[in-house]
C-alpha cells in the first residue's frame, strides 16, 4: 500500500457554484428538478455518489468509511445555481413537463422554482443534429461571433448570480459522427477555424472552448467529439481546466461494464453479444438519423473490446458478433428499454445463452452522474487538477484518456481508480485490497 502523505492542497468550497448545461431538455431538467426536490426535503438523490456514497480508509478492522462528502470538500447542493442553452425556448419547467420524465406529483411542487430558469438562445446547426429544429438559437456572422455570444452569456450569467466558481456539463443532443481533423490539431488553429467558420468545428466544440478558455470545467455527456482532441487537450493544460467525457453511462453500456467484468473473471467465452434498444423521447429522434446513431454506435461498441480484451484472450473472446441497434419509438418516451441476447459457453465449449430485458429511465440515470461529473470536476479544480480526468471514467461509456493510453472501462475498476483518488487527494493510504496483513 502507498504510505499516507499530505495530500494535495484544496481550496475551500466557497460560495456558489454555477453548473452549465448546454441542452436543456429531459436529461438537464430532471437533474434540476432532482436537485430542488433534495433541497426541499421532498426526495433522496439516490444514484449520487457524492450525496450517498462511502469511501473506506485504512484497514477493514478499522472500520472507518467517511461519506464522500464528508471526506473532501464537496459543494453543497444549497450554493448550486443553474444556467444553460437549448434551441427551444421552453423554461425548465414547461421543458419537464414535455419530457415527460417526471410525475406532475414531482414537477408541480417546485413550479415556481423551474419555471424561472429559461435558457439562452443556443448555438445550434441541424446539419449535424439533423432530427431537432428550434427557433431559439444564436446568430452571427462567424462562428468566433457565436463563441463571443457564448462567453457573454457565461460571463452575465456568473455576474448576475453572484457566483464564485463554474462549471460545465453538456446535456446536449448526440451530434453526428466526426473524427478530429486537422482544425482541432491545436489551438492555433481551432481558433482560425473559429475565425472562418470551419465546417469541421461542431456546436459542442464552441461550448468546450468557451467554458476551457476561462478555466471552467467541462464534462461531455454524449458521445460528440466535443473536447476530446489535441487543441482542446492543450487548451485545458494551459488554463488549468479540469475535462472529461464522454457520454453517460447509463442503461444498456451501464449493464454490460457490469457483467462482461464477471465473464471474464470467471474465464467464460462470448460468442456473441445482440443489443437492441428502443426508445421514445428527444435523444431517440435525434439517433434515428444514421449519423448521429453512428456516434453512439462507435460510443458503444468499444466497451465489450476494452473489457475482454480478445488479443489476450483469443479463444475466448477473439470471434465476438457485437450488434448494437437503437430504434426511435416515441410511445415509450424516456422510458427506454434494452434488450440483450448473450451467447456464451463454458467448460469444454458448451454454450449458454443469458437474456437481459432492462426497462430503464434514462434521465433518471443520468441526473446523478450530472451531478456528481459538476461536483467532482469543482473539486479537481480546486485541487489543481487540470486536463484530463481519468478518473471520472466512472460515469462515461466512451472515457477519454491520453493519448496513446486505453481507456479503462471496467466498472468496478473504474470505482476503485475514483475512490482511490479522493484517497489520494486527503493522503490517505490508498487500497489494494491485497489483505496479506490480516495473515501474516
């Protein structure tokens, strides 16, 4: 075990925290409502790690497991002041109500709260969210002009609340399939292409640049490109910016980062693993365009790859069939549900198969991770950890890494890598669950 130290020094969580959301439709709304509801001592936040979760310290006989909450210096819910951008013009609470996530028994306590929170006009392109129309968007004669209207809105927005720290989480729709090109290659040159309006410089991107420029910390839900590039990389480190990403894990990926780590402990061989999703509300529509399905299609796959590891496993996992298909339904709204046939075998090849049916509420899985991404990411920055953060891989289908370094996606690993930093940051010992010493 590494020996206990100092830690690193945090600034304290003072004053109000203002939490971003660029898209303020199901997934936003829900964890603002969700938020308020705590607030009021009308609901738990079940899901939220850094409300609920424990971490141990020190050895099992010592039984000391702090809340999370306890143990680093976490913003408290009363100092969290929402702001965002959505191409439609509905407040939170009339964008809610359409969502459709939430009974009227939860929305209709806290009107008067929602209802007061209205989004800024967005910087929105259908060519690259081609399902989605809205009239509430910016205009300007480059993009460099839309991310000066975006920089304005954070600035007025951090003034007017009397807010002391930001940060940002993009809840905004999947964008359609893009690779870096040369534009993102470094900030020079992002910043001409904002200058030109570079086709190749997505929505999203304009949100990351203004929120990493100021400092501010930003978290990417979707599977977009968004910060995940040289340029954006770069940017961060230079301006002390905490980023992660990329798109929330939250049902079907969330089921299997869960099981496929049991397969492979217990040395079971996979043939093949068919998932089907349909599902009803915004991000559905949005995915029922081939090019924005292809970002979730790639978000997706990797996770089986990653996790199994077929190069070192071969016999076991190198002939893998991974379907993935996603179907926009809207009777089913945000109630979506996934369907999962796994072909595996055992001992002497013989095969098995296990069936998955996963009735999910995807907003109602995602609020918590919006949550804990804008309270951890506060304290990262406040803790002086900038660029990537690794180990918020927790709560992302698709983690971003360094470069040239795999992204790790097993769950369970990925939760031992998170406790283990707040470990790290307060200098206690961190955990390897070795327990030789108990015997010894």
């Amino acid at each position: 075990m590494t020996p206990a130290g100092k830690g690193r020094t945090i600034a304290p969580a003072k004053g109000k925290l203002g939490v971003l959301l660029p898209g303020m439709g199901a997934v936003a709304t829900t964890f603002i409502a969700g938020v308020e509801s705590v607030r009021r001592g009308l609901a738990k936040p079940i899901g939220s790690l850094t409300q609920m979760g424990t971490v141990r310290l020190g050895k099992r006989t010592d039984k000391r497991s702090p809340a999370i909450k306890d143990l680093v210096p976490l913003a408290s819910l009363d100092d969290l002041v929402f702001g965002g951008w959505d191409p439609i013009p509905d407040s939170a609470y009339v964008a809610a109500k359409k969502a459709g996530v939430l009974d009227d028994k939860d929305v209709e306590p806290i009107k008067d709260f929602m209802d007061g929170i209205k989004p800024w006009p967005a910087v929105f392109d259908p060519q690259y969210v081609k399902k989605l129309s809205g009239p509430h968007v910016k205009k300007g004669k480059s993009l460099r002009d839309m991310a000066d209207q975006v920089s304005a809105d954070i600035a007025r927005f951090k003034k007017d609340n009397g807010l002391d720290r930001l940060v940002m989480v993009w809840c905004g729709s999947t964008e359609v399939y893009r690779k870096a090109t040369d534009v993102q290659s470094s900030i020079e040159k992002f910043e001409k292409g904002l200058d030109n309006s570079d086709p190749n410089i997505l929505p999203s991107m304009i949100y990351a640049y203004c929120a990493i420029k100021e400092g501010i910390p930003y978290c990417n839900g979707a599977p977009n490109l968004s910060a995940d590039f040289p340029a954006m990389v770069e940017l961060a480190r230079k301006t002390g910016s905490p980023i992660g990403g990329k798109d929330f894990k939250t049902g079907q990926t969330l089921m299997k980062t869960i099981l496929s780590p049991g397969f492979k402990a217990r040395l079971l061989g996979m043939n093949g693993w068919y998932s089907t999703n349909i599902l009803g509300n915004r991000d559905g529509e949005v995915l029922d365009d081939p090019e924005s399905f292809k970002s979730k299609e790639v978000s997706k796959l990797g996770v089986l790859e990653y996790i199994l590891q077929p190069k070192l496993y071969p016999e076991l996992y190198g002939n893998i069939s991974h379907v993935v298909r996603i179907n926009y339904y809207p009777p089913r709204g945000d109630n979506k549900e996934g369907w999962d046939n796994i072909d595996i075998f055992g001992w002497m090849g013989y095969p098995m198969q296990i069936k998955v049916d996963f009735l999910c509420r995807d907003s109602i899985l995602a609020a918590p991770i919006v949550l804990d991404l804008a309270l951890f990411s506060d304290l990262a920055k406040r803790a002086g950890m900038s660029g990537i953060q690794e180990w918020l891989s927790f709560y992302f289908k698709s983690p971003q890494t360094a470069e040239g370094l795999y992204p790790e996606h097993d769950i369970f690993i990925q939760l031992m890598k998170l406790k283990n930093t707040l470990r790290h940051l307060r200098g206690e010992e961190l955990i390897t669950h070795l327990g030789l010493e108990y015997y010894d």
